[in-house]
C-alpha cells in the first residue's frame, strides 16, 4: 500500500522495495499557495503560474520532505536525453531523464498526465528519474534510461507514477500504427474508442518496452490523473494546470 501523506504535507510515498537510504516521494496538487487553475501546490515554472508562487511551493516541498538540496528540475522535451549527475547542476538541463549515484542529489520529474518513472538499482547505488510521454515512450526514453544506468535491467527496480489512465487516453490512429511498427504485442495496451480514435494504457506500454529491454521488478502504474481532480493536475483533462513532481534521491547513510 502506498503512503498517503495530508494535503498539507502535499505527498505521498510509493511503495517499492528500494534499500535502505533511498528516498522517494510524488507529490499532489494541494498544500500550496498557487492560486486559481495553478490551486495550489504547482511546481512547475513554465505553465503561466506567478513565478513568485512557485518559488514558494518549491520551498515548502524541500521543507516538508527535509530535501538534502533544491531539486534537480529538468527542462524537459518529450526527447530522450538522460542527463548523468555528478552533482547538482547550476541551472536546468535539457533532458527528459537524470540518473545519479551521489548521495544528497534530488533527481526530479514534472507530470500533469505524462508518466513519471523512478529506477533504482537493487544495491541502491545508481537512481533514475524518467519523463515518459507517448512520445518519449515511442523514440525510447525509458530504454534510454535503463542503458544510462550501468546496472543489470533485471536488477533494477521501477516505479510508475501517477499518469493519465487508459479510460482517458485518446489517440489517433497514427499513434497506435507508430507503436505497432516497433512491437506488434503493442496491440494489447490499444482498445478502439470512438470512430477511428483508440484509448491507450501508457502503463501497458511502458510496461512491454521495460521488459523488452530485461527489466522484471515493476511496481506501480494503476492511478489515473485525469480522473483524480482533487489530488492530481491533468492537461488533458484542464488544459491551463499546475505540474506534480515525481522525486528520487539517496542519503549519505
């Protein structure tokens, strides 16, 4: 069962077996100040939010999980880029995807309806954080990532955060044909919508690509964004939202 924290703590804890010193946390949309479509624990800084809000909402996360620093928040593309971190960068980078083995650097991921991924190793000495779209998922983010952290797949351990459910993800048929051209078994995570649209399981999908490339411990991937307004920001569902954080970090134990 995962760890559900108050709406003023503004988190929760996944539940995954990741060894001791790991430290992982997902935050929710209340126990912050942002007002509005942004209401009110936003942190992100490139959606329209009063940048002063978000400075606080920041602030009151690194408080409230005792962060050991800021942080490191990605700019992220929809690409496939995973940056490797020896130390927290000054500024943000480009990339979809962090992976470190430094104790004290906070690996970070933005969603509001994307699937936010966190990889950890079996002995807890390389982590990851993942930001996996129809997109990224299609051009090879999560492989991307498993290739980024030098520990054997089937000793890593993944979880799948909150994410837009398969009852809300419409696609075109040009979506599900791309993902059928790499993997026919794609099929199964598509189920026909209305007319020639199809609703997509981005958990599904992130699943098979995960295991293709040898990865086995899984763990997460049955909430859904859009159909959780109290707790989750969604774009699909609001269109002008806030973003949730997905975070990932070790001790110096």
């Amino acid at each position: 069962m995962r760890v559900l924290a108050t709406e003023e703590a503004g988190y929760w804890v996944p539940d995954w077996p990741v060894p001791y010193g790991v430290r992982s946390a997902i935050t929710v949309r209340g126990g912050g100040v942002s007002q509005g479509a942004y209401s009110s624990l936003n942190l992100g800084n490139h959606v329209g939010d009063a940048p002063e809000a978000v400075a606080r909402n920041r602030e009151r996360l690194r408080s409230v999980l005792k962060l050991p620093g800021e942080p490191c928040w990605l700019r992220q593309v929809h690409g496939t880029g995973v940056a490797a971190l020896m130390a927290a960068p000054a500024r943000a980078l480009e990339a979809d995807g962090a992976v470190t083995a430094i104790p004290g650097v906070v690996l970070a991921v933005l969603t509001a309806d994307c699937l936010p991924v966190l990889a950890c190793g079996g002995d807890g000495r390389y982590i990851g954080v993942f930001h996996a779209g129809w997109r990224g998922l299609l051009a090879g983010i999560l492989e991307r990532g498993v290739a980024a952290m030098p520990v054997a797949p089937e000793d890593i351990l993944i979880y799948l955060g909150p994410a837009i459910g398969p009852e809300h993800f419409e696609v075109g048929p040009e979506v599900r044909a791309a993902f059928l051209a790499e993997d026919a078994g794609a099929a199964a995570a598509f189920r026909l919508g209305h007319g020639d649209r199809w609703l997509a399981n981005i958990y599904a999908l992130a699943r098979q690509r995960l295991q293709r490339v040898g990865v086995r411990a899984i763990f997460g991937g049955n909430l859904c964004t859009v159909a959780d307004p109290a707790r989750y920001f969604s774009y699909r569902r609001d269109g002008v939202t806030g973003r949730m954080a997905s975070l990932l970090w070790k001790e110096d134990v």
